[in-house]
C-alpha cells in the first residue's frame, strides 16, 4: 500500500514515468533556515522551484504544495490557490498571520464530479499530539482534509517527495489512498516509517470509486 524511497527528490522524480501519479501534496521547504537547517535555506528553495517543481508537475496529474507566504511569490503562477486558515500562530514581519497559502498546478477535480468545493481548509496547527522527530510537521487533521480536497477518490496515488517524518503518507493511507513516499534524511526516512506502517485506513474519504493500478518505478526501502 505504501513505497518509501531514500533518495533525493529530484533524482527519484527524474526516473519516473510521465503523469504516473494522480497527486502530489508535499509541504516545500519555506526558505525560513528552520533550526538552522540548510535544507530551508532561500538559496535551496530557489533550487528546488527550478529543478524539483517541473519534475513534480510532469510526474504528477495535479501538484499540490504548501510554499509558506514569504516563498510563495519566488513560485511560477499556479493554476488555482488555496488556503489553510488555522486562526492565528505564526509570526510575520507584519505581526502575527493566521493562514497558509497552497498552490495547485492541475485542474481542481471537484467541479466535474458536480460536487461543492471551497477554497479554505480549516484546520487548528500544531497540537502536541503531532509533535514527530521533524522540526515543523503538518497537522496531520490539516492533511487529510486537504488531501480529501484535491484527491477525493481513494483510488488517487499520492506522491510526497518531501516525505519528513510522514505526516502525508500517514493521512493518505487513513484515507484509503496508495502512498509514495520520498525522503533524503534516513533520520526522517525512519520516523516516517515507523508512523507509516502503523497508520491503518480507518478516516472516511470523499469518494469511494474503483481501484486502479499504475506503473511507477521506484524502490522500495
């Protein structure tokens, strides 16, 4: 149900097949230096919008990724937009903001299955209870709406090529979705799959649809 991958992203992605993917939903570096940590430096976040962006949207039938405010004007146009409002927390240069944007580069799947959509995922951030071994984790209540969002069919295979310690992975699989996971740190690699494989799909999905099956040449850790 699940493939982890210890690897660079833009290697991995290089070697995978056209659209071979329904969906990514990945949380992108912000550029902030995060614990001093040079994978969120701005310099690496320009790399990757350069290098690792364009492979995602040839790998993936839609891209869905949390840029942070200050990053998200370095990305290319996004198809459609949207956002994690969750109240009130993190502080800016202007004071304190209380949502998220999330860029989308693929059609919205929601209007031709005549179904309602917004464009607002509320979700309260970070309780204790999401605390991982990764320095700024996702809520995992905030990722299965969002991925109940953008992929609404269970039948959907979603790919994070910034894995973490596996907060997506672990919502897709409660959502009844197959799940690629791709990480460089095996420190991360390991908390994610220790989380992973513990996560059941036990959380009610948008859509129940067929199954489906794609080829998609990765490895398996």
């Amino acid at each position: 149900m699940y493939q982890l991958i210890h690897a660079d992203c833009i290697q991995a992605l290089r070697i995978m097949p056209d659209k071979c993917v329904d969906c990514i939903v990945t949380d992108m570096p912000y550029g902030v230096r995060i614990g001093g940590q040079d994978w969120d430096s701005p310099e690496n976040v320009r790399h990757l919008i350069e290098h690792a962006l364009p492979e995602m949207r040839r790998v993936a039938q839609r891209t869905v990724l949390t840029s942070g405010i200050a990053a998200m004007w370095l990305y290319p146009e996004p198809t459609w937009t949207l956002a994690w409002y969750f109240g009130g927390g993190a502080r800016g240069r202007w004071g304190f903001n209380h949502w998220q944007p999330i860029l989308v580069y693929g059609t919205d799947p929601l209007p031709s299955l005549h179904m309602h959509h917004t464009d607002v995922i509320r979700s309260t951030s970070n309780a204790l209870t999401d605390r991982t071994e990764h320095p700024c984790p996702k809520p995992l209540s905030f990722m299965r709406k969002l991925i109940n969002r953008v992929a609404p069919s269970s039948a959907d295979v979603i790919l994070d090529p910034f894995m973490g310690s596996g907060t997506t992975g672990v919502a897709a699989i409660q959502l009844g979705h197959r799940f690629i996971g791709i990480e460089q740190s095996g420190d991360y690699l390991a908390a994610a799959q220790r989380r992973i494989a513990e996560a059941r799909p036990d959380f009610p999905h948008t859509l129940d649809l067929n199954a489906k099956d794609i080829s998609c040449p990765t490895s398996r850790t």
